[in-house]
C-alpha cells in the first residue's frame, strides 16, 4: 500500500517508486508502472494505475514542469463518481468531496483552510493539498501542488 507523508508531501507508491516535490522526469529517473499520457511544452504528464493509499485506491497523474515534479493528481477509482461516470450527480460529486477531505483530515490530522461547494483546500509548507469536485468532467481529484519550500 502506498503512503502520503503529509509533512513532506511525498507520495510513496512502492520500495523503488515516490513522488515528492522536484523529482526529476521519468526521463531522467524512470517510474515504476508509469505511463507516458502527454507532453506539450515545458509540461509532461505521466499516469499510474491502481495505487492504493489511505485505504482507497486512485489513479494517479503526476505532472511535470521543466522535468521537475510540479502536482500530482489522484483520482479515487472506486469513489461514486467513478463508478457511475456521466450518470453521476453534482450531489455525488460534493458528497464524494466531503468524504475524501474528512478522510485527507484525519489522516493529515490537519483541518482545510478553505472550503466551497467545489473544492477543499489543506495548506502545507511544501505546497497544497486540494479535492475538488470538477462539474464539467463529472470527476473528484485530489491535487497536490508543490508550491511551498522544499521539505
């Protein structure tokens, strides 16, 4: 099972694979399981499936600016959202939002800072935490986005 150290905002998926604030590209230091989605520009986004972390398994994108680890995205792949897809309500998504981020505070023991119908946000000294419900492609994805110092 992969682990979130909230302190660090590193994403470990397994022993030979973490995602953490910086991390050079899988073109200079390749990722376990990882696939290629897109480059364009200075950005390169690269996906991984199925990783299980705080008891739910995401779909994960990590994405890359200047071959640097800029976000990543996790996507809850057995959430409602998910399993109902277009079908979904902006009623599951908000109560899927709310769960995740109940889930993200306890686990985090850290309360948001800020919080809309759409989105939660959880504030730390490597960057953000946020999930939000997106009304336009029907999906919850919780972003980490390392924007603080580096820990």
């Amino acid at each position: 099972m992969a682990t979130f150290d909230f302190s660090t905002g590193t994403l470990a998926i397994d022993a030979s694979t973490s995602l953490f604030q910086g991390r050079p590209s899988p073109d200079e230091s390749p990722l376990a399981g990882a696939k290629e989605l897109a480059k364009y520009g200075e950005w390169e986004n690269y996906g991984i499936k199925n990783v299980k972390v705080w008891g739910k398994t995401f779909s994960v994108t990590a994405r890359y600016c200047d071959k640097k680890l800029a976000m990543v995205d996790l996507v809850w792949a057995d959430g409602v959202a998910k399993k109902v897809d277009w079908s979904a309500t902006e009623d599951d998504l908000v109560k899927e939002k709310k769960s995740l981020s109940k889930m993200i505070a306890a686990e985090a023991q850290s309360p948001y800072v800020s919080s809309t119908i759409g989105a939660d946000t959880f504030v730390f000294n490597w960057g953000t935490l946020t999930v939000h419900a997106d009304l336009r492609s029907m999906i919850v994805t919780t972003s980490a986005a390392y924007t603080g110092e580096k820990a």
